[in-house]
C-alpha cells in the first residue's frame, strides 16, 4: 500500500504528543505531515554528490534476478567510489568515469550505501547535523548526529532481520521504499539465524521477497503487514519487529535514528551471551572462513576472556537498572500482561496511519528438498537452536537470577 505524501505545512501533532504516540504505539505505522521544512529534505543524491565532493563511500552490490536464497551481505561484493562515480554509474552513463563500479555491469546489479553513520561521513560538515530535525518527535538534541543514511538503487534491499535493540524512525527523503514487518510472535515463522554474525540483528533465513515454502512453510502464516514510504513520511518500527526493506525507484534515499528503550539492558545481555557462544563455536573449527559467517559491518572476532567481560558489564548494568524499577510479583514476570496493538488513545487517522497487514500471495514452494535419511548436523544447525531468540531470552533470565541469587558454598 503506498500511502499519499502531505502538502500541509504546520506539524499534525506536537512534540510532547509525537512523543506520547511513539510511546504507545505496538505496530509499526506511518506519520505525515510531521517533515514539512526540514533541510534534511533536501538530501537527494545529487545534492549529497555536491556535499561529499571526491570523498569515497562504501558501496554493497548485489546481483538482480529471482532466487529462493536472502542475499546477505556476506555475499555482496563491496567497492568504494565517489557519489558522482555511483550516479554515473547509477544513470547507465557508460562513457563517463565510474571507478570501481566499472566491473559490475548496471543490468546485472544493485548498490546500496547502507547503515552509513551521519557523524562519520559529514564529520567535515558538522552543520548538516542540525539539518536533521528529530526533536519534532519529542526527542531534545536529537538530530543526524544520531541518525544513519542509506543510498540505494532499484532493487537494493536489506534481508529481512530484526533488530535487539531499541525502536526504529525511517524518513523517506528520496524515491521509494517498499517495508514488509512482522510482529515479534511471528519469529518461529520466520526462521531465525545469527549468522551471519551482526551484534544486535536476528537475520531470518527466508527470501521474504521470494519464499521457498517447501523449505520453510510454516512463513505462509507469517502475519505481513506490508507499506510503501514516500518522501516526507516518517515510519514507526516498534520494538523487535522483523522488516524486509527494498528500493522501489532508480535512486532512494532515507534517514533513520534508533531510539534507546530500557529493555535494552537485557537485550544487550543476550547478545553478550550470542556473541560469546558464537564465536567459541565457529573458532573452533579450524576449516571455516571467518568472512563466510562474520558480517562486513563487524571488525573482527574477540577472545573468550573479552566475551566473557562484556556479558558480565552487561549483567552490572541490568542490575544497576534494575534497583530503579518498581518490583512486581513473579507471577506477573512469568505471564506479562498482552497489550492491544491499536490502542483506543492513539489518534490514527490522515495523520498517522497503521500499517495494514496484507493477505500473503499463493506461492508455489520452490523447488521440493530433498531429504537424506542419514543427514548430519553441523556446527551451524547446533548454532542455530542455541541461539534462537527465545533460548537466549531463557539464558539471560538465568543469568539474571543467578547474578541476585548468591551460589550455595
């Protein structure tokens, strides 16, 4: 569903409202009328060329067609070029100058600047960040200094993932993208897998765009709910929700700043205890490569005597955090309350509009698999059920009660 842009030039809600609504919404959902006016409006790639200058941005390509796999990015070949080098190349001008580009032919693949830190990349214009106007949601001093760019081409997309931490804001500045989220109590229907290896993304293993239900059927029951942004719209992605995200025009451009929760303490336990278990497995085998299972975006692998440290910091800050909630009853831990997703207090309507669910199309389940009587397991099968989502949950409440509980001597 694409939804209209908004030519209403004061904001449809307030700041302290804004905030309010971001507070208490359960479902991902779009709001407009809130960017009138904002000079990050004014990112398009052409002027982001004349701002970056000669300055070199990493680029991620993907090769185009249909397969039944999620092209991760472990599989993408990477160039660094200029973002003149990047629109030549983007607008098919075969005889101008694309550096690296050149040897990844326009028909066959796709770009995507993505997750590029706005302090970083503008560090030599600082006064860009003020561009960037978070604080109409009511986030004071929030601005691109805590946000992320992404530069893509038709057809660039990010496999579908959730993320551990924190909320989502995504300004559409530039074309069209389309978003496909699932509700958290649909990740066994989505397959989950750590690798590869992300800190704070849960990748699925299903082609959201293309699903091998043969493979995986129980994702014909995945509840999509499925909206196209537009430039001057600001989507909502709550907490632990999947998305699949894909250009939909010849060049896109969106903004985005995640915003902290304090759930976030226990989901930063967890990825302590994935990311210690993670890499004690895999560097264990000494015939696996490190780049086949180790995203791009992280630097490298840390020892054990390190893993170790960051789950035990991590257990002192849920701790810490802990002493300034309230206590509840154990009961209510072991069964907390269901929120209604659409609450009666939130104003929906042309301002701020749900993201609808969408019916999943018929699909033909991909080529049937073949099943051997005496398969084997591997290290990343063992991998795969240690560090489902709901087990490390399971592990990190261990922890937790065992950090409060002193060990019998």
């Amino acid at each position: 569903m694409a939804m209209a842009a908004s030519t209403t030039h004061s904001p449809a809600f307030s700041a302290e409202e804004a905030q309010r609504i971001v507070g208490r919404l359960q479902e991902p959902a779009v709001f407009l009328k809130m960017t009138h006016g904002w000079p990050v409006l004014s990112w398009t790639t052409e002027n982001l060329r004349k701002h970056l200058g000669d300055r070199n941005i990493r680029f991620r390509l993907g090769r185009k067609g249909e397969t039944n796999e999620p092209q991760f990015e472990t599989q993408c070949h990477y160039v660094e070029a200029t973002m003149r080098q990047f629109l030549r190349w983007a607008k098919s001008e075969a005889e101008e100058d694309v550096g690296s580009f050149c040897d990844y032919p326009r028909s066959h693949f796709w770009a995507y600047a993505d997750y590029k830190y706005i302090a970083k990349i503008f560090a030599h214009l600082p006064d860009m960040f003020e561009e960037v106007k978070w604080e109409a949601f009511g986030f004071e001093g929030r601005n691109g200094k805590d946000s992320t760019l992404w530069i893509g081409t038709e057809g660039a997309n990010t496999p579908c993932h959730m993320d551990s931490y924190g909320c989502n804001l995504v300004l559409q500045v530039e074309g069209r993208k389309r978003w496909h989220l699932f509700p958290p109590e649909d990740t066994s229907k989505l397959y989950p897998s750590r690798i590869p290896y992300e800190e704070s993304s849960v990748f699925s293993r299903v082609n959201v765009s293309r699903p091998d239900l043969a493979k995986f059927p129980a994702f014909r029951h995945a509840g999509a709910h499925v909206v196209t942004l537009l430039p001057g719209q600001v989507l909502y992605v709550p907490r632990h929700w999947w998305h699949y995200v894909e250009s939909v025009d010849a060049l896109t451009v969106s903004v985005n700043t995640w915003l902290e929760l304090d759930e976030d303490h226990e989901a930063r336990l967890g990825e302590a205890v994935t990311r210690t278990l993670m890499f004690a497995l895999k560097t264990a085998q000494g015939d696996d490569r490190v780049e086949r299972w180790l995203n791009p975006t992280e630097e490298g692998v840390t020892s054990h005597k390190d893993n170790m440290r960051y789950i035990n910091l991590s257990l002192h800050a849920c701790a810490q955090q802990q002493k300034t909630k309230p206590k509840w009853d154990s009961k209510d831990r072991a069964r907390p309350k269901k929120l209604d997703p659409v609450r009666s207090d939130i104003p929906f309507g042309p301002c701020l509009l749900p993201v609808p669910r969408v019916p999943q199309p018929p699909q033909d389940g991909g080529v049937p698999h073949q099943v051997q009587d005496e398969s084997s397991l591997g290290t990343d099968d063992l991998l795969e059920c240690l560090l489902h989502p709901d087990v490390v949950a399971m592990v990190t409440q261990l922890l937790l009660e065992k950090q409060v509980t002193p060990s019998p001597k």
